[in-house]
C-alpha cells in the first residue's frame, strides 16, 4: 500500500501550493490532484452542501485512484466537513488545512492580527474555535476579513489587475489597526502571497499553511508506516472543468513538475 499516490483536492487551484509542498518534502510519493472547478467556489456553499462534495470526491479518489490518504487542500473544505469525512472513511487518513491563527498569534507583538478567508470560513465554528484556543488565550484580537470574490479573480489567472484591486479592498481597513501577522486563510490566496505582501506595510509578517499541512502528511505516513521509496513516482492532474484554462493556470505555478490534466465527469 506504501506505493500507492496520495489524494489532493481543492475547488480549483488553490491547493497547488500545498501539492508542491509535498511534492518537496516527499519527493518519492506519487500524488493524485483533482480540481473541482465545476463546483468552485466552495466559500459561497452551505455546510451540507460541502459535505456532499468532499465525500464524493473521496469516493472518487478511493475508487479510481487507491489513494492511500487524502489531503484536502481548502480550507473551506476542512472546516466544513474534515470530521464528517472522517467518520465516513475512519481507515482513511484524511488531513486538512486550517488557518494559521496559532502560529501567527505566538508571533505576535502588538496582539492584533488579521485572517484573510471566504465566508464559509470565517463563519464557521471551526475558525470560531481556533480564535478562541489559540488567540483569545494569548490575549489576541483577531480581524476576520472574508473576502468576497478573491477566490473566482484568481481562477481567472494570477496575472490579473483585479486581483490587487480586489486585495485594496480588503487590506485598507486594516491601516492603522497595529496589526503585525495576517494568515491567509484560504489555500488560493497563498498563490497570490507576493502580492499580499507588497500591498502590506512592512514588518507585517504574511503566513500560509503550506508546509507545515506538508509536514502533517510526513507525519501520519511515517506513523502508520506508509511512506514510499518509489523512484518511480508520478504526478497525475484531473479536472472536471475546462482543462485548456486548467492546464494554462497551472503550467506556471508547478513549472516542470506538471503534465497536462485530464477532464472526468463527477457525479
């Protein structure tokens, strides 16, 4: 079984920068990517409805794919429906992504920081309980910024004015606020990371969760003794939307470590 891919999936091409991060990290695991651009964005969905789409994406994973593991590489994703997938696959490990409000919290100086997120995420209990664990108990005031849009402008390709109209938008309110961290709450928005930090003052630290959800998967592989030694590993990218604009969008961003995707037909 150690030779068998790991699942990623995301709404579209968020998750790329947590798939690169494994692929660094554990360059002898073969990974599986599936974008389900045809649902994107999850941000706008309700709870039920997310839930439905995850399990029928493992379902897809499990069965056309013998994933050993699955990441989920959203953040709406995670905080909607991590445990439920969880109880419905308990012998699959299943790991998420979470806002980096701890971390960024322990880095604080002033106490303030900002979580930049869709909807879904900053309303959901999930995020309420991380604040709550690990900010409030530092004494850190967390501004929660969902950011209406951002996911859909990034979709459309990262070179793209709208996209630092649309970061203006919600960093300016920010200004003045003291704030010193601001986590990127959502896997699409560490695709755009430079320019978050170029809008930014400096001495604000921007934090994502890229590497350490990649250490999270080194962990549970080694745990449970999954780890593979493949040097024949492969990178396998499938869509269910239009693959021209797909592969167009991520050609850049995983440079030579990308083969063109397949379309499939998700139920």
């Amino acid at each position: 079984m150690s030779d068998q891919p790991i699942g990623v999936f995301d709404s579209g091409i968020g998750g790329l920068g947590i798939f690169k991060a494994i692929q660094k990290l554990l360059p002898y695991e073969s990974l599986i990517y599936f974008a389900d651009r045809d649902r994107c964005p999850y941000g706008s969905k309700t709870q039920e409805e997310i839930r439905a789409i995850t399990k029928s994406i493992t379902v897809y994973l499990l069965d056309e794919h013998k994933v050993k593991m699955v990441v989920a590489a959203c953040n709406t994703a995670t905080v909607s429906s991590i445990e439920y997938l969880r109880e419905q696959f308990p012998e699959l490990p299943i790991i998420g992504v979470v806002p980096v409000i701890k971390p960024a919290s322990l880095l604080s100086q002033t106490g303030k920081i900002a979580c930049l997120a869709t909807d879904a995420t900053v309303k959901s209990e999930a995020q309420a309980n991380l604040i709550q664990d690990y900010a409030v108990g530092q004494d850190v005031e967390v501004y929660n910024i969902a950011c209406h849009g951002l996911v859909e402008l990034i979709e459309k390709g990262l070179e793209n004015d709208e996209i630092t109209e649309k970061l203006k938008e919600y960093l300016n309110p920010l200004s003045g606020r003291e704030i010193d961290a601001i986590a990127l709450g959502c896997t699409h928005y560490t695709l755009i990371r430079p320019e978050v930090e170029r809008l930014v003052p400096e001495g604000i630290r921007v934090m994502d969760s890229n590497e350490p959800v990649a250490k999270q998967v080194k962990r549970v592989l080694t745990e449970g003794d999954l780890l593979s030694q493949n040097q024949d590993r492969q990178y396998q990218y499938f869509v269910n939307g239009d693959t021209a604009h797909f592969n167009s969008l991520v050609q850049p961003i995983l440079n030579g470590l990308f083969s063109e995707a397949q379309r499939v037909q998700m139920p």
